[in-house]
C-alpha cells in the first residue's frame, strides 16, 4: 500500500478534499432538475358577451367613472427560481454526482504515466489474472479490487438514475466499452502502462456486480425517465 499511497497520493488528496465540492454539485444539480409547478387544469370557461348596450364614443358607463379597474397582480421576479426542491430531484443528483465523482479518480489512476516503461498491449484473455497466481497477495489485492472499483459507482448509481440501464447486460456493455476506451488512450497516449483484456473484463465484471447490489432499488426508486413516461413499460432486467 506504500507503493499506490507514493504513486497517486496526489489523487487520493484530491478525491477527499473534493468532498464539499460534489456535495455543492449536488445541491446544484437538484436545483437545476427542479422545475416550478404549472396548472395544468382545464382553461376557464369564456365569459359571456356583455348584454348591455354599446354607448356612444366618449361617454363612460357609471361603473367606469366612479371605479376603477383592478390592478392585476405582478409575480415578483424570480419566483419561479424559489420553487423548493423536491426529493426525486435531491435523489437524481445524488445519483448523478455520486457516479461521476466515484469514477473520477479511478480514471485518473489509470491515466497516471509510469515513466520509463515502455507500452504494450496484452489481447490474450486471462493472461495477465493467471500471472497474478504467484504475485504478492498486496499486488493481487491492488490489481484485482483496483480493477473491479474503476466502473463500481456508475455500476450502482447510473441504474437508479436512467431507466434504460436497469438491465444488467446493458450495464455490463457500458463499462466493458469504456474500459476499452481506456486502454485504448493508454497504448495511443504512450503512458507506459499495459494495455490489457483482462482489464476491460474485470471493470466490466465490477460494474456488473455493483449493479447487482442496487437491483433491489430499481423497482423502489423511479426515475426521469419513468415520471416523463407514466405508461411506460418497465425496463428488462
């Protein structure tokens, strides 16, 4: 554990000290998806002509001289931006930020350079997790959970948050195809790091197993997606 503490405790720092400003993104976030009640009743009946007789240009009916006519009501400005914030709101940027700020660090952990080491490209599946047999158990320990905790947050929020990925092959696809990604910026970016298939399994395999711990939510928790489509069939799981 010195070994990572030395190499990204910089990130590591960071991650903590960038608590209060995720929890700010959040209260942000809610604000922005909270939007103001409208009516949304039927339109007011028309009002009926007004039987009494026209009168000739110039002359004004009593009611006209002797009162005059109600002053109509000015919504102060910004009223709209006061509508409180609801807790599906609150919950969706909970979701959200949780997400992206679990995941960024990983990220840059692998986008960290090894000075000195040349870059290589390892496509034989289960190459590099049958070399780790009779590595260090500290080295397995920081392969093997580094790798399954890279996708682990967007694997449990992103399904509670957008309905379409309430479906664990989706989610498994999504990770799978960023970690490819990944590893594809790690052989192009010559940051001196293996670019390696087993990589994008086990991120995958996290992210899965992570969307697998939040299942039980998705029936409980709805979502955008789902309140803008009330009839909405449920998304495959």
């Amino acid at each position: 554990m010195t070994e990572v503490w030395s190499r990204y405790h910089l990130i590591l720092i960071g991650f903590a000290v960038a608590l209060p400003v995720a929890v700010l993104a959040v209260l942000l976030r809610a604000r922005a998806l909270t939007t103001p009640a409208h009516p949304t009743g039927p339109a007011p009946p028309a009002q009926p002509a007004d039987p009494t007789p026209a009168r000739p240009a110039g002359l004004a009916t009593p009611a006209q001289s002797t009162s005059p006519a109600p002053a109509t009501p000015v919504q102060p400005a910004g009223a709209a931006a006061a509508a409180p914030v609801t807790r599906h709101s609150l919950w969706y940027a909970v979701c959200e930020v949780a997400a992206v700020y679990g995941t960024l660090p990983w990220l840059a952990m692998t986008l960290t350079p090894d000075p000195g080491a040349p870059r290589r490209i390892q496509p034989v599946p289960l190459h590099d997790l049958a070399a780790l047999a009779g590595a260090p158990a500290q080295t397995v320990a920081v392969q093997l959970i580094g790798n399954v905790l890279v996708f682990a947050a967007a694997g449990f929020f992103l399904p509670l948050r957008f309905a379409w990925l309430r479906s664990l092959p989706r989610v498994v696809l999504l990770a799978a195809l960023g970690s490819a990604l990944i590893e594809t910026v790690q052989y192009v970016a010559e940051l001196g790091r293996v670019s390696s298939v087993d990589d994008v399994l086990v991120n995958a395999v996290g992210a899965g197993l992570f969307a697998l711990a939040s299942r039980p939510l998705w029936a409980r928790r709805s979502t955008v997606d789902d309140a803008d489509q009330p009839g909405r069939a449920p998304a495959r799981r």
